[in-house]
C-alpha cells in the first residue's frame, strides 16, 4: 500500500459540496492500495503511521506521533498514488481492482482506528474535492514494498 502523509492544522473532504469528512489538528492520509496487496500490509501501513514521529515536542522537534498529540486523522482513497508516469499520460494499472482497493481502505482505516487514531474518511471512488492546510508544511510518502 501507498500513503502520502501531511501533518496538518485542519482538513476536509466534501462531495457534492458537502462535507462527508475532516480532522485537525492531525493528519491528511491519502492512501492507495496496489495490486496484490494485503490486509497484513494495511495493518503495518496503519501501525507504521500512527507511530510516525512528525509533530514537534516542546523543544521543537520532530519527536512526538498523531497519537501523543491526541490528533486525529482524515484518510481519503487516492488511486492515483499508483500512477505509472513513464508516458505523458498517467497509467494506473498497479492500483488494486475497485472492489479490493475499497476492502483494503476501510481495513486500514479500521486498523489505524485501532491503534488509537480517531478517523474520519472520504467516499471511496467518489469525486472528492479536498482542502487541507498542511502544518509545517511537513509531507511523508510511505511504500509498504520499500
């Protein structure tokens, strides 16, 4: 699985002009599942995440997790994390078929739910419009094959 993590202030996701989603202060997790992938990888992907030290301690540094801070998180399926841009035009055949990617979505948004991350989520496969104000800005792209 794939996630670009930003640590932020705030954040949300609307549909149709409505907001079905937001958090702050905490994390924006755009996540994207790949062919093959795996409920253990969503589960390693949500532990990995909810123990990543990017908010600042009291002496300003980068020491302290969403769940020391008592944040929250906005995850959001982002299929396009699985773009193949070798061409002009993005290719996208690495991302999970429609039908896993969303099993594996919710199981990671489950997960991280687990470990003590309150979440709140997009509409999987929905048009989603996303506003954010990234903290720092601070930006983590994570790999669970790297």
């Amino acid at each position: 699985m794939r996630a670009l993590v930003q640590r932020i202030s705030e954040a949300a996701v609307r549909v149709d002009g409505a907001v079905v989603g937001q958090s702050g202060p905490g994390l924006l997790v755009l996540v994207c599942a790949m062919r093959d992938d795996t409920e253990t990888q969503a589960e390693k992907l949500a532990a990995k995440i909810s123990k990543l030290r990017i908010f600042q301690d009291d002496a300003g540094k980068m020491n302290l997790s969403v769940r020391d801070i008592q944040g929250s998180a906005l995850v959001v399926s982002q299929f396009t994390l699985a773009a193949d841009t070798k061409g002009n035009r993005p290719g996208f055949s690495t991302a999970a078929a429609p039908e896993i990617g969303n099993a594996l979505y919710a199981h990671f948004t489950d997960a991280l739910r687990q470990m003590g991350v309150p979440c709140e989520t997009g509409v999987f496969g929905a048009e989603m419009k996303v506003s954010l104000i990234n903290d720092g800005p601070v930006t983590i792209w994570l790999d669970t094959d790297q």
